[in-house]
RNA sequence: GCGGCUGUGGUGGAACGGCAUACACAGCGGACUUAAAAUCCGCCGGCGAAAGCUUGCGAGUUCAAAUCUCGCCAGCCGCACCA
C-alpha cells in the first residue's frame, strides 16, 4: 500500500527539484523554438493574493508546462508592477517609506507564487519600481519626448479642496473625496502627456496582423473610436470670428437650428463682453466643473444648458442666425467642444431642443419627428436641404463635403475618440519625470548617463498644499542645474503614471540585467513577439492599448523587430466572491487563497481554478469546490495500490486512453481546461472499471495531469518508478485511429425530434445508415402511412422529415 | 448613457447549427464497518394522468436552434488618475 497523499512535503519536495534542476529557466539558446507566454504581472497590494490572481496563472502555467514537455525553449517570466497609489497611500498613513512597503509586499506575493509551484523562470523576476528597470522606463520617455510625442497641455485633476490632494477617479465617490467626504473640483494643471492619438489609425490597422479573441478587437476599436465626418465653419453674427464644430453627419446641415458648446469652451471668456446674462453663464460653468465627464455624459439625466444671450452664430448652408448654447452633454475632449444640433436626427438634441423649446426641422424623409429623433436613416432621402433634397444620406455626405471644401468653409475629417495620455501623476510613488525645466532653456531632457533619475528618500509623503506630489518639497532634489547651459534649474516634480511600467516590462524579461540597453537586440529578436498574452478583460482599453502604443513606437524608431508586442491575446472571466459581486476590500469578499493550499495542497487548489468553470466567464468562487479536486487527486493517488504487470495500452482502455490524450491535448489549447481536467477523470473512471492500470497507462496519465497538479504527478511517477521526472518527458500523443469504435449509436429524429436511437458500423456509408434508419422498428410508426420527403444524415444523426 | 459580455438541473458547469444536462459538488441508496469517517458501486432536473412540454421571455431563419437573427427582461465588466 502507498502512503497516505500528504501534500505539504510532496508539494515543498518537488518545488525544491525543480529550482535545482532549474528546468522551468529560459534558455539563452536561440537556435530551439521559442515559446514566449505571459501574463500580466500583479500590482503587489498589502493583502497579497486573492483567489482572482491564479486563474490566469495557472493557466498559462498550464499552457507552458505542456510547451516545455513538447519541446520548446519557454520563457514564461513573472514581475511586479509595483509603483501605484494604494502603496503610497499606506505609506502617507504609516510613515514607512513605500519602497520599503513594496518590498514586503513582494516578498510575500513571491513566497505566495513559489508556495502554488507556478513553473516561472525566478531568474528573471523584476519590478517596476526598481531603479535598474525604471531607468528604461525614463528612456523610453526620453525617447518618445525627443520625438516630440511627449508635451504639456493644461489638463483638469480632481482635487480634494478638504484634504488639498489630487485624487484619482476612483477616490472621488458621488463627487466628493472617498477619504474625508470633502467637496472635490476639478482644478486645471498644466500636464506632460502622450500623443496615442498619432498611433490610432495604426492601432485599429495593426488588429488585422494579431491573434486576439474577437471581443477584444472590437472593444479596442470601439474605444479607438474612428468616425469619418466634416468640420464646419459657422460665423459667429456680426463679427467675422468663426465657431467650428466636428459634426459625423454633415448631411443634416440645413437641419443645424442651434449651436451647443461645452462649458470648457475658450469662446464663453473670449466673448465675455458680450453675453448678456454672463452671470447665468458663469455660474452654469462653475456647476459643470464639479461633474466628471462620466457624470456629464449621463443620458438619462435631465438635459440642462443656458443659452449665450447677445451672441449667435450663422448656419453657412441656410445662412439663417442661431442661437448658441452652453451644456455639459458636450465635452471639451472629444472633437473640437462644439456641436451644431440636429434635434431632428440626433436623440440627445432632440431631448435638449424639446427641453428648451428649441426649433426641429427634418432633413431626412421617413421618420417621425413629431415623435423622436430619426437617426436610422441611412436610405432616407434629403428634404428641406437646398441643393441636397432628393439625394440619399450617403450621396448627399459626400455632395455637402465636396461643397464645404469648395466654399472654404469647412472640410472632411477623420476623429477618434480615443484621447491623449495624460502621463503625470502628483504622486511620489512613481517614476520621476527625467525633464529639468531651464530658466532659459526651457525644458531639458537629462542625458541618458544621468538615467534612473532616482526618487529621492523622503520621511513625509503627504502631499503639499496646491496638489503637486511630496516631490516639489524636496527642495535639494528638485533644484538642479540645467544639462544643456548648467544654469538653474527645476526638475519636473509630477511622476508617471503606474501604466508606464507596464507598457514594456514584457520587453525586459527577454533580458532582465541589462545594463546597456532595455534588452539586447538578439534576445528582443529571438523572444518577440511574445506568443500568447493572457490577462482581463478589464485592461483591454487601457493597458493592452498603451503597451501596443510603445511598442509600435519602439518598432518605428529602431528599438524592437516587431510592429506588434503580442502575437495572441486571451481574456479570462475574473473570479466574483462568493456573492457573485466583484472582490474587493470595501465588500469584504475578498478570498485568500492560502487557507485552501494549507488544506487541500496547491495541486488541489490548482485543479479547482481550473475546472470551476469556463475560463473566459466570470465565475463567484465556491469555498466547496477545492474539495471535489482533492477528492479526485486521491483517487490518482490510489491509483498506485492499482498496477498490474501487463505492458502497454490494454484493449479494454484504448479508445479511452488516445481519446483523453486527445482531448486534454486539445482542450489546454482552446483553454477548455474545466473540459480538459474532465476528460481525465472520466478516463481515471474508466480505468477504475477495469480495477487496474498498466504501468505504461499511468505514466502517460501523470504527464496529462502534470500541468495542472505537477506536484503528485511528479510524486507519483517517482514513488511507482515509471521513469525519468515528468519534467523531462514529452508529451504523449495519440493514435486517431485507435478512437474508433467498431459500431456507434446515432439519434434518428423525425421531422427534428429525436424517436430513436439506432446501432451502426462505425464507417457505415450515408446510404446504409439511411437504410438502417428508415427500417429501425421505433421509427416505422411515424413513417406509415406518410411520404418520406427528405432525409438528412449527418455525423451522428438522422433526420426524417415526413409529411 | 456609451462600449463589451452573460442567461442551461438544488449548485458550478458540458454540448464544430445535429441525441440538452458530460464532468463535478450537494443529496439519496447499497457494499465494507460493532459504529462513524474514508473508500468502492449505483441512483439522481422540472411540469404533466399521459401523449408530451421544458436551455430568461417573445418572434424569426433552418430538415434541425441552448447555439444564428431581431425585439424584450435580468445580471456582470470597462469607461481614460485603481491596477
């Protein structure tokens, strides 16, 4: 008899051999096939994992387990996105400096990560906040300053006017500061920022040359956001200043009643003079400026505005005067702050013109718009449009484009919703802007030789007064002198945000001590693209973007041999509490992993992750579940009480067997692994039957299982002496041949509801199995008496269709 | 609001447009045991008297729909300074 399954030793045991066998490392031969397979590094919070982190983990675990055992040189690497706020925010409280609570924090995520026997290759670990790694970080920033893809612009921050502190989006809560409840404005700071704009046409393009899962492709070009439309001049009345708006429907000029502009808009001061109620105005602005532009954007709120009394505009195409509005539904940030509404053909002008009593004029026949807005009207035709009536949508698109450009008084345009990064946080835990301001030169990048700019150490990482970071205290830090003429100068005191660390660190891992180059040519060459990139849903817009961002950056300037980072982008379902709401500290659902590894082993707890359900679903974690895995381990474990002296495969498992190898060999690909993990049980079922289980069976049995509970397969293997470690051996494969079954059973459906079920040679010709069918005795009731109309015979169904 | 997604037994889920409920959890029964646990073997969706009906609801396409299309209803995720 075998001993009793204890996972602790077996588990500690084997995570030791495989550290000294160094079999899960990379290896810097560039001649074998690579695989490169990655998953988003973990920001390393206080409380440590949670049971969301090993879903993706062991997952691509899984995957590169089976890599290695088919041959390829893997590099799947594992870091730590360490610079953000939560660290920060601990630390103001406590005092322990950040760098300090970081490193904790690492610790126990890594002893976490090494205790679940993840196959990473530890040489290779990094943090973001490690000077040696953030001084690429502040080169890449260099770089793309120099290109001038970097600039300032003036840019709103929430700021607690309680607290004096920035604030981030996610602190501000119902509008005020999610710390003290004080009131939070939006206050304007001049800002370094990221021209992503300039890669969107190339960001949607590129999509075509990768391997995403479908719904991230489309989220990504839906925020990318790409319209074709025109901007149009209109003159404001009486002067010979002009407004222009971005519209996406240019057709619908002559439908154009009013004029919207956002509260932000430079014209509400530009023409101060001349509004008559600039009180109303004013104040109307001020309201706006405490609403976040996801407040603004509301549609079922009620529309609000004020319209600019003693200044109006004139529509080019019917030249009549209309009035000018000021409402928060239009946004500064998104085309040029300006719209002309056609309450005819757009919902939200419709409301807003219905609210206000504002004129509609339908310029496309066929709706209603007595009723609401007509805006599904591609193949109507143009009314009440001048030169454009009787043309369809399309044609009059173009008509009243081509007459724009003609006049000079306006043109087509290409707009994206997608924004410009605003790269610049007034926090200290984050990289330093490596930029000195000059008194004459103005700004001046430092030269590469003085990169990492270093944090400085600091004891008080409060921030100061007026919203700037702790670093604008730092007075001997922050006054420098100037590396282009040496005379004084100020370094910048905003650091980047926590996305800039995580925008390349896939790029160190392919040579992580560099201190040369972010990585040598030849390792960024062999590795990239990396080959499978798994991470949530919930960073596809942000994240996923900005990485593709620099990357295409760094491909244009020289730096990296790949137009794109990621050949292959997965998406899992993220792990709900047990509520089935999302975890998180405030709920309280928060599940630590380590309590299920202490009880039921890391094999167990691996297994469950895994088979708890559909990996690319959203799942509530079951505190039952581990336990039906470790039943199911035992079971393998027991296993060894089991072998007889027969060699081989033996008939009675064979189609079992080559169907599992199959099957998990299948369903690890397509990250079917709840199906992958089921198909071995039902063969460890199968096998269960016989009462017995050939050496050669097991062997390959522990191999299928070893991805997903690598420690009692390895254990296993040893303990019944099947061979080398499974860590050497290679994955099985299966014979197509040996999964046929001399006869199948197959449905017979009459008119497509299933009446019987028959027996036929596995190779049976359409002819025969329709013969067999149609002479079946359950199926001769329905058929007498009727005309037998069609019969379709498909893989394993028939259908009748009797009338 | 905008964008993405989901809806199948008591529970988690399975099902290239082709026999709905694989594999588990829970439950029930049997064997073993003085007994219990563990283990092994088996049963196990609902409604209906039955024919049958039944994959959130309602239509459609098809020889055939959980799967495709449209419309509802419900829920989840993201929305640019959380990571």
């Amino acid at each position: 008899m075998s001993e009793r399954y204890e996972h602790d030793p077996i588990e500690l045991k084997w995570q030791k051999r495989w550290e000294e066998a160094h079999c899960n490392e990379a290896k810097t031969d560039y001649t074998k096939p690579k695989f490169y397979g990655l998953i988003e590094f973990p920001y390393p919070s206080g409380q440590g994992l949670h049971v969301g982190h090993p879903r993706p983990f062991t997952a691509m675990d899984v995957i590169c387990r089976k890599r290695r055992l088919e041959g390829y040189n893997v590099l799947f690497p594992m870091g730590y996105d360490a610079f953000g706020l939560p660290t920060e925010n601990y630390a103001i409280k406590t005092g322990i400096h950040p760098a300090k609570v970081t490193e904790t924090n690492i610790a126990r995520f890594r002893a976490q990560l090494k205790r679940l026997g993840y196959s990473f290759d530890w040489s290779r670990e990094i943090s973001t906040a490690d000077p040696e790694y953030y001084k690429w970080t502040q080169w890449i920033f260099l770089k793309l300053y120099e290109h001038g893809l970097a600039y300032k612009a003036e840019i709103p921050i929430n700021f607690c006017t309680s607290c004096k502190v920035g604030l981030a989006n996610e602190e501000v809560v119902d509008g005020v500061c999610e710390r003290c409840g004080g009131q939070v404005i939006q206050m304007v700071r001049s800002q370094w920022m990221l021209k992503i704009t300039e890669y969107a046409q190339k960001l949607i393009d590129d999509l075509d040359k990768v391997d995403y899962i479908e719904r991230v492709k489309t989220q990504q070009r839906n925020w990318i956001g790409r319209s074709e439309g025109a901007e149009v001049d209109f003159i404001i009345a009486n002067t010979d200043d002009k407004l222009t708006v971005y519209t996406t429907r240019p057709d619908t000029l002559f439908g154009a009643t009013y004029m919207v502009i956002s509260p932000e808009h430079p014209y509400i001061d530009k023409y101060k003079g001349r509004i008559a109620n600039w009180d109303a105005v004013a104040k109307y602005r001020e309201e706006a400026a405490h609403k976040s532009d996801f407040e603004r954007g509301e549609l079922n709120k009620e529309k609000t505005g004020v319209v600019l009394e003693g200044v109006s505009a004139i529509n080019p195409v019917t030249k009549k005067e209309i009035p000018i509005w000021v409402s928060d539904y239009v946004l500064m940030s998104y085309g040029t702050g300006a719209i002309m509404a056609v309450p005819a053909h757009d919902t939200r002008d419709y409301e807003f013109a219905k609210t206000f009593n504002l004129p509609i004029v339908e310029v496309v026949a066929g709706g209603d718009v007595s009723k609401e807005a007509y805006t599904e009207c591609e193949h109507g035709r143009m009314v009440n449009s001048g030169f454009l009536n009787g043309m369809e949508v399309a044609e009059a698109k173009k008509a009243i484009a081509d007459y724009l450009e003609k006049e000079g008084i306006g043109h087509r345009k290409v707009n994206y919703k997608l924004r410009d990064w605003v790269f610049a946080r007034q926090r200290y835990w984050g990289e330093p802007i490596p930029l000195v301001k000059c008194e004459k030169c103005g700004w001046v990048p430092l030269p590469e030789s003085e990169l990492p700019l270093k944090l400085p150490m600091l004891d008080d990482f409060s921030p100061t007064d007026d919203g700037s970071s702790c670093l604008a205290r730092a007075k001997d830090w922050l006054h420098t002198t100037c590396p282009h003429c040496g005379g004084p100068a100020v370094r910048e005191a905003d650091t980047m945000p926590n996305w800039a660390g995580s925008s390349w660190y896939f790029l160190r891992y392919t040579d992580p001590h560099n201190d040369n180059a972010l990585a040598s040519p030849e390792a960024l060459k062999y590795w990239l693209p990396v080959d499978w990139y798994n991470g949530g849903m919930e960073h596809t817009t942000l994240h996923l973007l900005y990485s593709r961002f620099w990357h295409k950056f760094l491909y244009d300037i020289g730096v990296v041999p790949t137009p794109e980072p990621y050949m292959k982008r997965t998406s899992h379902g993220m792990v709900l509490g047990e509520n089935g709401e999302k975890m998180s500290k405030s709920r309280g659902n928060v599940v630590n992993p380590d309590d299920y590894i202490k009880e039921y082993g890391a094999d167990a707890f691996r297994m469950y992750i895994m088979f708890m359900g559909a990996f690319d679903q959203p799942i509530p974690w079951n505190t039952q579940g581990t336990k039906g895995c470790r039943k199911f381990l035992e079971r393998v474990w027991r296993l060894q009480d089991m072998i007889n002296d027969a060699q081989g495969v033996r008939d009675s498992v064979k189609a079992s067997y080559h169907a599992t190898i199959k099957k998990v060999s299948e369903d690890i690909e397509r990250m079917k692994f709840n199906t992958a993990i089921a198909a071995i049980m039902s063969f460890v079922n199968d096998i269960y039957a016989t009462g017995s289980i050939t050496r050669d069976e097991l062997r390959t049995l522990l191999i299928l299982l070893f991805p997903f509970a690598p420690h009692i397969a390895e254990e296993i293997n040893e303990a019944a002496k099947l061979g080398s470690p499974i860590y050497e051996a290679h994955w099985p494969e299966y014979d197509e041949s040996a999964l046929v079954a001399d006869s199948v059973e197959i449905g017979v459906q009459i008119n497509g509801k299933v009446r019987a079920r028959i027996m036929v040679p596995a190779n049976a010709a359409k002819e025969e199995i329709e013969k067999l069918a149609l002479e079946s005795a359950d199926v001769k009731p329905f058929t007498e008496g009727k005309t037998v109309r069609k019969v379709i015979v498909v893989k394993n169904i028939v259908n009748i269709v009797v009338a």
